[in-house]
C-alpha cells in the first residue's frame, strides 16, 4: 500500500492535566522522510472540574471502577469537543485523528502483579467516541506496540523531531518541557537510527504543584516567582541523588516517581532551610533546569559533531523565562544555543499534538512510530489501534 497525502488532527493533553492541544498537520510522503506542514493549532484549557478528576485518577491509590469509566468517556468528549471548535475556527477537512489520550499510569518496567511480572500503561480518551463525533477514524493506544517490542513506550515524539529539526551540518537538541522534561538528540547529518531520547526528568511538575499549593496558582506565570528567591543549595544536592538521575537511556517518567509525593517532600525538604515560599519555587526550577544540562553533558554532548549545537527548548517550560535563563546558564558553556521552536516554525504548544497527528498517519500507512534507540524497543513497531467512523 503506497502512503497517501492526508490531513490529520493530532490531539494531546500531557502530565500537567492543564488541558487539550490539536494540531492539524498535513503529511505527504517523501523520498527520504514524510512531509509534515503545520496547518493550525489551538490549545483549550480543561474544565474546572474534568481537570481535578483527572489528577485524582492519575497514580490515585484507590478510586472507582465507575469513576475510571466515566473519566474515559468525559475525556473523550472533550477531545471531540477540542478538534470540532478548531476545524470550526480553521474551516479544515480532516481525514483522520491522533490521539495520545490522557495518561493515568506509565509503568515502562516489569513488575509482579498477580503472579506476573510485566510492564503496563494506561491512556485514558474513548476513541469510539471521537471517531462518531466527528466522523473520521481515530488512531489512539499508541504505547502499548512499542512496550510489547521490549521498549518502554516513551518517548514517541523524536520521530516528528527527526522529520522536522534533522540537519546536515548543524547538531539539534530538541527539548520539551512540560510536565516532565524529555530530549532527543540529532547529530549532523545522523540517520534516525542514530537518534538518541529520554526523559531527563521533572520539567513543570513540580514548579506547578509547589505554586498551586504556596500560591493557589496553577503555575508559575513566566518565572515570575522564582525569580524572587533563592536556590537552595542543600535541597537540590539532595535532590539530584535521586536513584533516577542517575540512570542510563533509555528512560521515562512520569508522576509514579515525581508526581504529588515527590513535590510534598521536596516542600518539606525546602521548609527546613527556608520560610520563603519563593525560594522552594526558584529550588524547583533549579531541579529542573540542572536535571536537563546534567542529561546533556553525560549522555549527548559526547555524540555531537562539530562545532556549535542548537538547543531548541518547546513546551510550557520555554514560556518560563526564569526557567530558560538558568538552562542558558548551564547549557550555554557547553557550546548550545538556545532557541524556542516557533524560531524554526513549530510553537512550542503544537509540537507533541503535531507529533501524534505523525504517528497515526504512520499507524494509517502500516509504517512504524517508535525509534528503537529512543525507548529501548528490539525492533521497529507499528503503533496504536484504529476506531473507525
């Protein structure tokens, strides 16, 4: 079956639960890699009241099969609802959908359950539903492929990073910061089998959940915050000893290890040495900011080509000039330049919607998603399932 030019919907709503993104991209085959042309993207905050159920189901340790039920279909009317108010705005045809979904549990290891041991995931998001909606198939459940090849099922955006941001002369870090913070690294010239990608750790996980808590705000707007305190050294040493800072590639996270238990003993850990609440959220960014450039400089700066690297920083965090200013401080040194995506054409919201409306265009053409070195899987997997109109 030869691939065919088509017009996806790419939807995703990520690990901070602040609300849906939809790109909607066209993709055409190409000689080398497929074609992938922005056409829009919009972003849509969740309702008060779906986002608190979403972070009480996420890594909750009891809820209700009802409760779970329900939260499946919710979310999958709020995805219909998101793409139908952007083909509406943008006066789009589609010919189909990719849905991430919302994650509730990522566990990319084997662990015994009922005399068992195995690996799981969980994306939350009733495909059926999305597909009736609007009238075009859904490709969803895109993990599960790359977990069953003996990968970890993250991270699945470095395939559009290669499409888009690979280069013959110039080294790309493609950085994304939302709720946690993950890279993929492109050397000069690489093939994509030489693509590395990881998550290198809590991105604005625990900055939103210290300002919700110290602030009553969902996140802290543009740094600002942080910007009024002060590092605190001992707590962020302690911090970076943590067991997963010092794993090998591939790896992923998520809220199993840096979600609400992590940020409240990190508050703890900050309140012994500060009563400033502005000094556990500049402490948080640090952790950030010192777990991405440590990434860098142990497992990437080493692979790189040449002279000169670009650093392209997209996500909720490169809106977080606090943030980006302690990542230039750190990566700067190391011969990276730092730049925001929209600086090569995609926003920073758009681009892992943009990179799931890929992977079911990928689905759809019976071609691969994952990227063997970026999530550890033993051969190259088609991903996800189809729900047909």
């Amino acid at each position: 079956m030869s691939a065919k030019t088509m017009t996806v919907a790419g939807i995703m709503s990520g690990t901070s639960a602040d609300g849906i993104d939809v790109a909607v991209v066209r993709i055409a085959p190409g000689k080398l890699r497929p074609r992938v042309t922005l056409l829009a993207h919009e972003g849509f905050a969740f309702p008060a009241a779906l986002r608190q159920a979403v972070l009480a189901a996420m890594n909750a340790s009891s809820t209700s099969t009802a409760e779970l039920a329900r939260l499946n279909w919710r979310l999958g009317l709020a995805y219909a609802e998101a793409v139908s108010a952007a083909l509406v705005q943008h006066k789009v045809k589609l010919d189909l959908i990719g849905c991430h979904g919302q994650t509730l549990y990522h566990q990319p290891r084997a662990e015994s359950y009922a005399g068992r041991r195995f690996a799981c995931t969980w994306q939350l998001g009733e495909a059926a539903v999305m597909a009736a909606a609007i009238g075009v198939p859904v490709v969803s459940n895109f993990r599960p492929a790359d977990m069953l090849a003996g990968g970890q099922g993250a991270p699945l955006v470095p395939l559009l990073d290669y499409v888009l941001f690979a280069d013959a002369k110039r080294g790309r870090v493609l950085q994304n910061i939302g709720g946690i913070a993950n890279l993929t690294s492109i050397p000069a010239g690489a093939a994509a089998e030489a693509v590395i990608a990881f998550d290198t750790g809590p991105g604005n996980m625990v900055i939103d959940a210290l300002a919700q808590k110290l602030f009553n705000k969902k996140f802290d707007r543009n740094g600002n915050f942080a910007a009024q305190g002060a590092v605190l050294a001992p707590v962020l040493a302690e911090a970076l000893r943590n067991p997963y800072f010092k794993q090998k590639p591939p790896r992923t996270a998520g809220r199993e290890q840096f979600g609400r238990a992590y940020a409240a003993a990190f508050l703890v850990e900050c309140r012994r040495h500060s009563s400033k609440p502005e000094d556990a959220l500049a402490t948080a960014t640090a952790l950030t900011a010192e777990t991405i450039a440590r990434s860098y400089k142990t497992y990437i700066e080493s692979t790189m080509r040449g002279r000169g690297v670009d650093y392209i920083v997209s996500g909720g965090g490169a809106r977080n000039a606090t943030l980006m200013a302690m990542l230039a401080q750190r990566l700067e040194p190391l011969g990276c330049e730092l730049a925001a995506s929209e600086e090569f054409g995609l926003p920073a919201e758009a681009k892992e919607a943009a990179a799931f409306a890929l992977l079911a265009w990928q689905t759809w053409n019976h071609l691969p998603g994952n990227l063997p070195r970026a999530t550890g899987a033993a051969r190259p997997a088609i991903l996800g399932q189809v729900t047909y109109a």
